[in-house]
C-alpha cells in the first residue's frame, strides 16, 4: 500500500560506545551527578612537558616500565576531556623537585583554580626554610588541597623543617595528597614509617596516601585503621597494568570494604598509560558492591571538599 515495504523494520545498529561515553554510563548507572577525582596533574606547561619527558626516558623513579601517556594533549583538550567525562571536581597535583620551587608553584596554582571551572585549588610543600610561611599563604589564599610528594622530592616528610607546617594544615584541615609508598621504585624515604611517624606527632592531619599507598598496601590500610583522619586513593590500583606489577592482596579486600568512607576516587589523569575508564573498571571488578562504589567516586570526595 502506497508504496510502503510489508518487510519488517531492522533495528538501527548502536553506534560504538565513546570513551566519555563509558564513563559517563559508569557514575549514571550509580545514580551519581559525576565523579569527585582528587589526583588529576595540571602544572606549568613546561613543568608537565619534563614530567613527560622523563616517562617517555623511563627515568630511575618509573621502575623502568614502559609508560606511554595516554593523554599528552594541550590544557584545554584535558580540561574538555574532564568535563565530557562528568569529572565535576579535580586538583592540578603539582610538586616540586627541589628547595625554592614550590612557592613558585603554588603562586601559578591560585591563577589556574581561579580560572578553571571544578579545579579544587592545589598547592605543594618542600622541606626548606620558609616552608611554614608559604604554606601559611597559601591557606589563606584558598588553597583546599596540598600534594606532597616523597619519592620525586627525595626527602622525609618527618623532616623537622615540615613539622610546622604539618601542624598548621591538620589544624586547617586541608586534605594532603602524598605519595609515600615505594611504588613504582622505592626511595631513600618512601614506605609507612616515615610517614607514620608524621602521624604520630600530628593525628589529626588528613593525609591522603596516594596509589593505596603500593606495594605497602596492607600496611597503609593499617595507617588509616589507627588513624581516623587518613584516607587513601585509589590512582593506578587495581588496573590491569598496576595488578601486574604490584597485585592489591585479595585477602585485604574486606579491610578495604570496611574503609569504604575513607577511599577516594584518583586517576593520575593525564599521565596514565591506559584509558581512564580503565580505573573505573577496576574498581566495579572489586564487586564490593554499588554503595561502596558510590561512596569512594562522588561522595566521600564530595563531603570531604563540601561540595554539597
């Protein structure tokens, strides 16, 4: 009749799943408004072109693994890649190397939250005369999370020249991102005591152990079990790339359900070696359920930052 074919409409054909797309259907089927991620890099660009560099060097501190980065774009690609993604908060995890760069950091740190939509305004510390005085500024300037990073900066975070300001971030309460594990190479001062220590002298400090704290990863869980303040996130734990390298033990997983309040969602974004849905994936394979899920990639992030 009237031109019309009597044969059956075929289904149109799904087009493939995007990248953002993955990742979005990850936190939507959660019921989730977004991903809170606390370990996203954004720093001078030609501070993060040498970080580059050295992963594509296979430098000391890469354990001499193959580390392509999966997303060596310009800032503004990143920072549109975040926002296709329904990452609705992120830090810029910036660090200094060495004595004398770290203000230098932090003053080009209040310049890209300020003009960065959902960037929670990062700032970092060295162990240096004057170190009090800046993080002090720094604070006041609206700093909502620091990086400490133990392994690049090859010194202990016990060094009596931090001790003031450790006490003045936990008497702020400003969240500190540190990578003190010795993964993926140890250094002179990276593993649970040195850290341990810090804590010991400042409870209340709410340190973030970056990685899970890999390989140390038990006892890292027994850091934030003696702590009530201490939290761990989950960048780069188990992946597949990770697990080769460092497997999280299957017999901790019910320490790790049970800190289920105190586990935040982390990527390493841009410098991972693997889509970022892979870090997704990892977790949801966990299978230590929907609720859990929810808390450690929006909600624990969220009440931590006050998002709302």
């Amino acid at each position: 009749m009237g031109g019309m074919s009597d044969q059956p409409k075929t289904p149109e054909t799904p087009g493939p799943v995007t990248e953002a797309g993955a990742v979005r259907g990850f936190w939507e089927r959660l019921g989730l408004p977004g991903l809170v991620d606390v370990h996203t890099h954004f720093m001078p660009e030609r501070v993060l072109r040498k970080v580059w560099q050295y992963f594509d060097g296979l430098g000391p501190l890469t354990g001499g693994i193959e580390w392509p980065i999966a997303y060596r774009e310009e800032e503004d690609q990143r920072l549109a890649r975040l926002r296709e993604f329904g990452v609705r908060a992120f830090t810029a995890m910036l660090y200094p190397h060495k004595p004398g760069m770290a203000r230098w950091l932090n003053d080009w740190a209040v310049g890209f939250a300020r003009r960065t939509p959902g960037c929670l305004h990062t700032s970092t510390l060295f162990p240096e005369d004057g170190v009090a005085e800046y993080v002090r500024e720094a604070v006041e300037a609206g700093a909502r999370v620091f990086k400490a990073h133990v392994q690049v900066g090859a010194y202990d975070p016990g060094d009596e020249l931090l001790d003031p300001a450790w006490g003045l971030l936990a008497e702020a309460g400003v969240p500190v991102v540190i990578h003190c594990g010795s993964g993926p190479a140890p250094g002179k001062y990276t593993g649970p005591e040195p850290v341990g220590r810090v804590l010991a002298r400042h409870p209340r400090l709410r340190l973030v152990v970056a990685h899970m704290g890999m390989p140390e990863y038990e006892d890292f869980l027994g850091l934030a079990e003696r702590y009530g303040q201490v939290r761990l996130d989950t960048t780069m734990a188990f992946t597949d790339f990770s697990e080769r390298l460092a497997p999280f033990p299957r017999r901790a997983l019910p320490r790790l359900a049970a800190l289920g309040d105190r586990i935040l969602l982390g990527s390493d974004f841009p410098n991972i070696p693997y889509p970022y849905a892979d870090q997704l994936t990892a977790l949801e394979r966990l299978d230590l359920g929907d609720d859990w899920l929810r808390a450690v990639c929006h909600d624990n992030g969220a009440k931590l930052f006050d998002l709302g």
